[in-house]
C-alpha cells in the first residue's frame, strides 16, 4: 500500500498548496504591476533637452585627463602591441608549464628551453623587422640624371696589389 503524498492532503482538505500563491495574493500582485506599469508609462520621456550652456573654446591650456597619459599615435601602437604581446606570451607559457607539469617532466633545464627558445625568437624576429624598417626609411631617396648633349663615360678599372709583411699598395691603372 502506497501513502499518499502530503501535498495531496492538503488540497484535498482544501488548503492551498505549499510553493502555490493564493488566489487573493495573485489578485494584489496584479493590481501593483498594473499600478507600477500606469506610473513608468506617465512618467517616461520620449525626449530631453540639455539647456546647460555650451563651454567656450578658448586660449585656455587641456587639462590632463585621468588614464593613460597622452602619446603620439606611433607611441600608442607601440603600446598597445607590448601589451597585448605581454598577453599573450602570458597564455602560451602558463599552458606549457600546465602542459610539464602535468607530464611529470617539469625539469628546470626542459622548462627553460621550452619555455625561452619562442621568447628568444620572437624578440629576434621583431627586432629583425624593425631594423629592416629602419634601413628602408634611412635609404636615400633614388637620384635621376638627365643630361642634355653629349655624356661620355668612363670604364677605367683599377687593380690593386698588396705584398708582404710591411703592406706596400700599388695600384695599375689600365
């Protein structure tokens, strides 16, 4: 014989069911959303005006905002490369040392290799991109010559000996 659950009994006797609100208190919980709803609905804006007066543009200095001091727009680049750099390396080396750790190989040597030799690259590899940069905007811009009437040119070589332990250079021009 099963027993009958207690939340049957109490419906059954006619008692109102527990986690169940009441008939009364579903009525008053309707009549304040309605309420609340009626007041939002008057009192919403469908637009606003700002009647403050405009600041003047002046001769008066900026003032320093709080934040990240001001910089140029390479400088920020810069920035923001190093940080999102910092970043990521912070990912890559905390997974690998996960990675060691949990294999049982966590060697200090292994994780120095490991974890250095794609440091040591990417720093090599940057630097060797900014030097080419560099030497690109260093170039001198290219010269054209235009000449107007004869151009006669020259194809002398030079060729060049030098002997012994005192170096005594002498050059033959052909």
């Amino acid at each position: 014989m099963q027993l009958p659950e207690p939340y049957q009994q109490q419906a059954q006797a006619g008692q109102p069911t527990p986690g169940q609100p009441t008939a009364p208190a579903n009525d008053q919980a309707q009549k304040l959303i309605d309420a609340v709803n009626e007041a939002l609905a008057a009192e919403q804006a469908t637009s606003y005006r700002d009647l403050s007066p405009i600041p003047a543009v002046g001769s008066a200095p900026p003032v320093p905002q709080p934040g990240r001091p001001p910089m140029g727009q390479r400088a920020t680049d810069a920035s923001a490369l190093m940080l999102s750099g910092g970043a990521a390396s912070l990912l890559v080396g905390g997974s690998a040392s996960l990675v060691m750790l949990a294999s049982g190989s966590a060697d200090p040597v292994v994780c120095a290799v490991v974890l250095g030799a794609p440091a040591v690259l990417v720093l090599a590899i940057g630097r060797l991109v900014g030097r080419v940069k560099d030497t690109v905007e260093a170039a001198p811009a290219p010269v054209h010559n235009h000449f107007n009437g004869d151009v006669h040119q020259d194809q002398r070589s030079i060729n060049t000996t030098t002997r012994g332990v005192i170096a005594h250079t002498r050059n033959q021009t052909r």
